[in-house]
C-alpha cells in the first residue's frame, strides 16, 4: 500500500490474475454468474436439500447356519462335525438356484479344560461350523429353514433382508432426491416472482438402505438337537420391505425477483 503525504492511504492495486473483494469469479455487469456461493443481485442463488425415502420389497435374504459338534474323544467329535456340516452343505445344495451364495465361515475346534484342575486335563472337544446362504426364491426360504434346524446340533439364525448394491431402487431414491431439490428451488423462485435459470452445482450425500450388517449377532434362532419323525414343520416367512433413502444437496441461479 503506498501513501502520499497529506492524502488518504490508497490500496495497491490487486496482482495479475486477482479478482475484486467480490471474489474472482462475481457476476458480470450483465448479469453473468460465477461460483460465489451467495450470487449477486442480478443473479441471486438459491439453496436447497432434495430427500427422498422409498420402500422396495428385497432382493435377498441370507440366514446363518451354525453346526456342533462335543465329545470326551477329539477325533470323534472332529468326525461327527465333519458328518453334520457335510450334511448341511448337500441340504443347502439341493435347492439349486434358489440359493445364489453358499460359503463357510468361521471352523474352530477347541478343547474344554476342567474347572479348577491344576493340570492340563481336557474335559471335552468343542467343534464348531459357520455357514453363510443368501437365498433369493422366497417360496423355499421357510422349507430350508426348518429342514436346516431339524439336523443335529445346528442352529439357524436369520433371515437377514436385503437389496443388491445395483438394485434400480438406489437409482430410482436418488432420481426422486434430485426432482424434489428442483421442485422446492422452484417453489422458492416463484415465491419471489422468479424462475430458475441454470442448475451450479448438485453435491451428492450418498444413498444408505436400513440393511443391517450381512450376519449381525442375532439372539435366539432355531435350533436342532436331534431328528424327529416325519418332515419338520414349514415357516411362513414374509419378506421385509427395505427403506432407501437419499440427499442430495443443490444450488440454483435465479432470475431477478420482483420484490414490488
């Protein structure tokens, strides 16, 4: 800044490629608009939050599949688990397309100690089995299931409801987001006597379902402890609507408003 004696201080002029106080990118005597965020008289800027929440039926359900095995003898119960999961799996199996993803989980055999025993003296063998099924013909899900807990020593748990990452339900939440921002900024405009000119800028928040985390601890669940006579009993399982929301965050330019 420079000063001549006498006078006001006078303001250097701004570097070569400075904008004024307005910002570098203000509008222009004709009504130009740039990227300030509050716009300008001539081109005044209006803010908006477009939502949209929509209920879709699901797309799958997967449910869990826990196989035991107990025994004084380690090799015993090591066979009887091996037994029981391959069962299980040739169950699962036998359903064919219904059940789009079959895969093991978690294995572990772990000997029991004693209580209070000073020495390394094994009480039993403890065998364990996790099996993770996502099955996508809902007419098969409560057969499955009950034929699942009738074997011995499994437990079922679920059924967990979902949609796939590319279901249209994502696209469609987020396309209803974006058409309630424009309808709102255009309730806003024609309070004011205005109209929406050009669309600057459309931040996307993301899409989220309720799904709950693919095999979340779930108490209770069915379980089997021995084979009864004649086929087990079939559950009536009616899949749960899932909730998409989405938000979406938009700023518009407006013409002049008349506010006489």
């Amino acid at each position: 800044m420079t000063q001549i004696p006498g006078t006001w201080p006078t303001p250097d002029p701004p570097p070569h490629g400075a904008g004024s106080a307005a910002g570098p990118e203000s509008a222009d005597a004709d009504g130009g608009f740039g990227a300030l965020p509050y716009g300008t008289p001539q081109a005044p800027r209006v803010a908006v939050r477009g939502e949209a929440s929509l209920e879709f039926d699901p797309d799958y359900a997967r449910i869990g599949v826990s196989v035991s095995a107990r025994g004084t003898d380690r090799r015993a119960a090591l066979e009887d688990l091996t037994r029981r999961n391959a069962r299980a799996l040739e169950l699962i199996k036998s359903y064919g397309d219904a059940v789009q993803k079959l895969s093991t989980g978690t294995f572990s055999v772990q000997p029991q100690m004693r209580d209070g025993s000073k020495r390394e003296r094994v009480h039993a063998y403890d065998g364990r089995v996790r099996l993770n099924a996502t099955v996508t013909d809902f007419t098969v899900l409560g057969e499955l299931t009950t034929r699942l807990a009738d074997l011995e020593l499994t437990q079922v748990q679920g059924p967990w409801w979902g949609l796939w990452r590319d279901s249209p339900a994502h696209r469609e939440a987020r396309q209803q987001a974006v058409r309630e921002a424009v309808t709102r900024a255009r309730e806003y405009a024609e309070a004011l006597g205005s109209r929406l000119v050009a669309l600057v800028e459309l931040a996307d928040l993301g899409a989220e379902n309720s799904v709950p985390p693919p095999f979340p601890a779930a108490p209770g669940g069915m379980r089997g402890y021995g084979r009864a006579a004649g086929p087990p009993p079939e559950l009536d399982l009616e899949p749960q609507r899932q909730t998409v929301s989405a938000q979406v965050n938009a700023r518009f330019v407006m013409s002049p408003p008349q506010l006489d």
